[in-house]
C-alpha cells in the first residue's frame, strides 16, 4: 500500500534519526519543498569536527527532557536540517561579529552565546571575527575552537579561552 505525504516524509524523518549520536534522544527531521521533493535532512549530533559525547550531561544531572537544552552540546535536528543547504554559501567564510549598547552607541565586545556557537562550528566557516577585548579586532580560526576546546558547545568561548588563544599560527 502507498503512504500518503505525510506517512512517507515521517517515515524518512524516522529514518534519518538512526543517523543520530546522542545518547538521550535521536531526531531527524526532513525538510520538503512545495513541489514534494526533499531539499535537506537532519539529525539531532554533534557539530562537525567536534567529539561525540561519551556520557550525557543533561542525564547525568537529571534534567527533565524538554528542559534547558543550552546544558546540551548537541545541535538539533530542525537546525541541522535548516543549515544544510547553506552550507555551501558559507564554505571558507569568515564571519564578522560586532555589537553596541542601545543606551548608550558604544561598542561593545561581541561574543556568540552558547546556543549560536553549536551552529557556528556545525558550518564549514573558517573563522570569526570580532573586538573581544579592546579596540582592536581579532581572527580566530575556527578550527582551534573545533580542536582545542570541545567543551565551548555547552560553556560558550570565554573571554579567558581568547586570552589564551595562541594567534602565533593562526
């Protein structure tokens, strides 16, 4: 018997899923154009280049699923899934980040949050660019984040991991 839309993309969704590497909870999601045809899929994992996780942080501190999910180093599924087919625009860029108080028009340091650096390192960006401390910008290859510091999924890049940021190679 033939499944219906919804059945069939589901059934994908399902399947995409076992590609999943977290030890909690596996998610895959499917992302379909109006036409029916499948533009992207994604899993629940960790960004690329960095470690899967050997025990869940979430778990072992008791959080109820559903709840406080910046605690997780995990990218989700949805998010996957709406980043795959940009990917490609972003192959070997840089971003550049910059901020200033509403209040009062000074600029200020910029840093992404948590959440922002678990898409950051899940894109193929070379580097990110920001004034994170002083007036002077700086550079840092994302690789060093991807190889040095697997914990910055779940702590965010502190203004101590820039301070010892070796930028003699990078």
């Amino acid at each position: 018997m033939r499944p219906d839309k919804m059945e069939y993309f589901l059934s994908i969704a399902l399947n995409v899923a076992r590609r999943s590497t977290c030890l909690r909870r596996n998610y895959g999601a499917v992302i379909v154009d109006k036409r029916g045809h499948i533009i992207s899929t994604g899993y629940n994992g960790q960004p690329h280049g960095v470690a899967h996780c050997q025990v869940c942080y979430r778990q072992e501190h008791h959080v109820p699923p559903g709840e406080r999910y910046e605690l997780c180093r995990s990218i989700h599924a949805e998010m996957n899934a709406l980043l795959i087919p940009s990917m490609e625009a972003c192959e070997e860029g840089v971003m550049y980040l910059a901020g200033f108080d509403h209040t009062t028009g000074k600029e200020i340091m910029a840093r992404p949050c948590t959440m922002c650096w678990r898409i950051i390192l899940n894109t193929p960006l070379e580097a990110i660019s920001s004034w994170m401390r002083g007036d002077k910008p700086e550079r840092m290859p994302l690789r060093r984040v991807r190889e040095r510091c697997p914990d910055v999924i779940v702590e965010g890049v502190t203004l101590d991991f820039w301070e010892r940021y070796d930028r003699s190679d990078g």
